[in-house]
C-alpha cells in the first residue's frame, strides 16, 4: 500500500517571494549583474548595540530554555513599547514572544480557530496570510479593496462579508503589499462592525515604525475596551531594527488567548530563541536613533521611486505611507507586445523582465492582485536607480 503524505501539506502555495529571491541570487552566484527588488528585509546591519547584548548573552552562558512565552524581562519591555508607542496597555501575562511575525501568526489561528471557522482577508494582502489560515483549518475569505480606496477596504465591505462562520479579520497597517495605512476613521468604522459581529481582529503592525509623510499609526485595540477585547496586537522587531534573522515576533492578547498560545507553542517551538530575546529587549529599551535613520533613508528612497515611475510609461503607483515596497500597477501592459511576445499576464512580465532585464521584481498575483508587481525599496540608491532604468528600457520596448 502506498503511503499518503499530508494532503494539507500538499496544498500549500510555495512562497513566491522567496522563489524569485532565489533565483536572484543563483543568478548573483553565477556573476550575472541582477537587480533584486524582492527584498523582504531591511539592506541595514542590525545596530551595534543590539548585537552587543546578543554577545554579552552568549558570554554570560544565557544560552538555556527560557520560559516558553518568553523572558520576563522581555514581555515587560514589550509591555512598555505597547503602552507608549501604541497607546495599549498589557501585562506580561498577555504577552507571548514566538520565533518572528509568521510564528506569531501561526500561534493565533491555532488558538482562535474550529475547522471550517472564516478569515477575512483584505486583498491586496501578504501572501503568507491564507496559507496560515488553511494550516490551522481555517477558510480565507477574500474582500478586495480597489486602487480608487487606496487598497483599504471599507467597513460596508467587511460587514457584507460577514457570516455565522466568520471568527477573524486579519488588518494589516501598514500594509504589504500596498504600504497603505489605515486612518482613525477606518479604523472605528471597522472596529464598530467588529464588536457588532462579535469576531477577533489580528492586527498585524509589523510595519508601524516604518511611516512616512507625518501619517501616524494607530492600533485598532487602543480605540475602545470592547475591540481591545477581541484583538490580537502582532508585532516583532524584524523590520523596525533589521532583525529578520534573529527571528522575535510578539503578541498582545487577552489573558485566555495568550495562555492558548503559550500552550501551543509549548509543544511545538517551547521557548524562542534565548540569545535573540537579549538582543530583542536592547532593540526596545535602546535607542531609537537607528529607527528613526532608516525611515529617513526609506523615504528617501521611496520619494526617488515614486517620481521616476510616475513618469514612465504603462505603468503607474500609489505614493505608500508605510512600509518598504511600493504596488505598482501594470494592467496597461498587458496584451502589449514584447519582441512579438504578448504580455498575457502578470507572470509573464517577471519572467521577462529578470531573464532579459535582470530585475527581479515580485508577481502581486500571490497577493490577489494579479495585475500589479510589488518593489522593494530595501535596497540601495544606486541598484534603485539601475533597476528602474532597466525597467523603463523595457517598457520602451513594449509596443
């Protein structure tokens, strides 16, 4: 009899992100000049001091379990960022630190869903989001959100979404793919049918830090008691202090959710990793110089880009608030033709322009827009400038 392998497992979508990163490196390796704009993490060395408590750690021999949600010297310092960059107040018992963002995730669909229970995701969405969902026996619910609404979908939409199966919102602000932020306004609306539905709302502000042209993050738990109740704050140090690697992501909850993830995690990870929880704590009570510089440096960036597309042909963007990526919409190009080729999709423009081009850029059809490709912005000027230039040379070539 032939064994059957994990048809849950068989189901889920590789990552695209990370395929097209790989094979821009491959590319790299082979000495091919190649422009990468798939970048998912800051092109920033994680600060000296952060490092330095990470070596003190492992000089000290802090290199044994930890208490599975953490050390309680973390999930106090967590306890603080939340009350003075967020407006939240947690103890340490709502806190749950996990081995990054996607860990976190995974901890709360485990603790909050049934089989067969609903997610609504708002589309454009990181694609990781549905596959969490669909791990942990949920059913994702897509509710898409037009360029005209800045990517951000409506309290009217969220409510027509609804059923008598639907347990969670995902709220992701800012956002990945879009980099929109959600406003005050928004926020209440959403939160309103929120408490009237009686569902959770995970809020993913992976990316709060990382706002630009004076727009403020607010986080939707600090509105009002009632969807202080029913949310799960998500957040890490990943993006905000180039800590992809040292893999720290952390939660704020009630007391019976975290308690769940705390035991999910028990027997899956146990604790995250010991020598990473200093670094994280350093991150947090340190200075916030290095914060600050690499926004400034981003908006930079993102100023530059957002100038030089809006000047190019068939394509066009949105100016982001957040984040480090730009949504670039390319529905002009499509059934153009390159070299007598027909543009027929999405996919088809990647595969072109990292094979003749040499930039790789991300296919948003993971991310439930399949006429638009993601940028990244966590790269240097100079390859910016390299990569849009090649990008415009083929757009000139499209006719």
């Amino acid at each position: 009899m032939a064994l059957t392998l994990s048809k849950k497992a068989m189901a889920v979508k590789p990552s695209s992100t990370l395929t097209i990163t790989a094979k821009a490196n491959e590319m790299k390796a082979n000495g091919i000049d190649v422009v990468g704009f798939g970048a998912g993490e800051p092109d920033f060395n994680t600060p000296d001091n952060i490092c330095e408590a990470a070596i003190k750690a492992l000089k000290n021999g802090f290199t044994k379990y930890t208490p599975v949600p953490g050390t309680l010297e973390l999930r106090k310092a967590i306890c603080e960022k939340f009350k003075v960059s967020n407006n939240l107040k947690y103890e340490p018992d709502q806190i749950v630190v996990s081995n990054g963002g996607k860990h976190s995730l995974t901890n709360i669909f485990s603790a909050i869903l049934n089989p067969g229970d609903e997610v609504i995701i708002p589309s454009p969405y990181w694609l990781s989001y549905p596959e969490i969902v669909r791990l942990a026996d949920g059913i994702p619910v897509y509710v898409r959100a037009e360029r005209s609404q800045d990517y951000k979908i409506s309290a009217k939409q969220l409510e027509d979404a609804c059923t008598d199966k639907t347990k969670a919102l995902i709220l992701n602000s800012p956002n990945n793919p879009s980099g929109m932020v959600y406003t005050k306004e928004e926020l209440e609306a959403i939160a309103k049918v929120a408490v009237e539905k009686d569902f959770y709302v995970v809020a993913d502000e992976m990316y709060e830090h990382l706002i630009y042209g004076g727009e403020a993050h607010i986080s939707i738990a600090s509105l009002n008691e009632e969807i202080y109740k029913r949310t799960i704050t998500c957040s890490g140090v990943s993006k905000s202090y180039s800590m992809t690697g040292w893999r720290i992501g952390y939660t704020g909850s009630t007391k019976e959710i975290a308690k769940l993830m705390g035991s999910v995690q028990s027997h899956q990870t146990s604790n995250p990793n010991s020598i990473a929880q200093k670094a994280a704590y350093e991150a947090l009570v340190g200075s916030q110089e290095f914060v600050y510089a690499m926004r400034d440096e981003f908006e930079r960036r993102l100023n530059y880009m957002t100038e030089r597309i809006e000047n190019m042909k068939h394509i066009s963007v949105l100016k982001p608030q957040g984040a480090f990526y730009l949504f670039v919409d390319i529905s002009a190009t499509l059934d153009k033709l390159y070299k007598g080729q027909k543009i027929e999709n999405v996919d088809t423009l990647a595969k072109i322009l990292i094979e003749d081009y040499q930039v790789a850029v991300i296919s948003c059809d993971d991310f439930g827009f399949n006429d638009h490709i993601r940028l990244s912005y966590a790269i240097s000027l100079d390859e910016i400038k390299k990569g849009l230039d090649r990008i415009e040379a083929f757009l000139i070539d499209l006719n």
